[in-house]
C-alpha cells in the first residue's frame, strides 16, 4: 500500500521552510504509525479514496470540500457508516495535513441531520434455547 508523500509535504505541519525535504517524510512516516494498528490499512484505504478522488478537483480540505464529498457518498452508504468514515478520515486528515476537520461545523450538522430518525438494524442473537434445539435437531452429517 503506498501513500503519497510528495503532495503532503505542502499541507503537514511539518512543512515549515527550513524542514528538509527528509524531515518532512520522516514526519509523515511516524504520523502513520499513530492510526491505529487494527486497522490502519482501512483508514488509509478510504483517504486514498478521497484523495485520490479529489486530487484532480481541488487541493484544498475546506469544509465545502467535505460537504460535497459526505453528500454525494450519503446517497449510498448508511448513517452510520458516514460517521465511520468521518471518524477515520477527521483522524487520518489530522495526522498527514495537520487539519482538524472536528471543527467544521456545516459537515458535522450534515451527518447529524443524516442520521436523524435513521434506526440501524440489530441482529438478532440466539438465546440458550435456540442453541440446545440446534444441537438436539441438527442432523448429524459425517463425511466419509
């Protein structure tokens, strides 16, 4: 999996003018060790996604940005998984670009209005019964 880093040098907070060009991508390279190890190669994946998507269009990381980004992906994910998303790239965005996209406030009342009223389904869990009457009327299959 490969990050670009020629392009962050100009938004990371390490990109004052007397860091050399190998500082800069030393920083980058420690910041990514701060995502969480779990799973660090999906917050990546879906800024690479963004990035990538916008890196055409804009350059910028405005809010108005965002906005537009969250709002054409909410016409085919759920609330909550626009949230998951926000929350890894808030994270992600914050460590290569040093922008705290937490403070945008039309971005976060879009994902509240998003998930007003939406109730996420609850998977149905199997109570002892259920499991005994599996395990008395299962059939028994042997492979031979």
């Amino acid at each position: 999996m490969s990050i670009n880093t020629n392009d962050d040098s100009q938004h990371s907070s390490c990109s004052e003018p007397l860091t050399s060009p190998h500082m800069v991508e030393t920083a980058n390279a420690v910041s990514l060790n701060l995502l969480p190890e779990k799973s660090k190669e999906r917050y990546i994946l879906d800024y690479e996604k963004m990035y990538n998507g916008k890196k055409n269009k804009t350059k910028s990381w405005s809010e108005n940005v965002l906005l537009t980004y969250f709002s054409n992906l909410s016409k085919e994910i759920k609330p909550s998984t626009l949230w998951s998303l926000y929350l890894m790239l808030k994270t992600t965005i914050n460590m290569k670009h040093n922008i705290n996209i937490g403070t945008y406030p039309k971005l976060q009342a879009f994902l509240k209005r998003k998930s007003t009223g939406f109730k996420s389904k609850k998977s149905k869990v199997l109570t002892s019964t259920d499991i005994k009457k599996f395990i008395d009327e299962a059939p028994i299959i042997f492979n031979t």
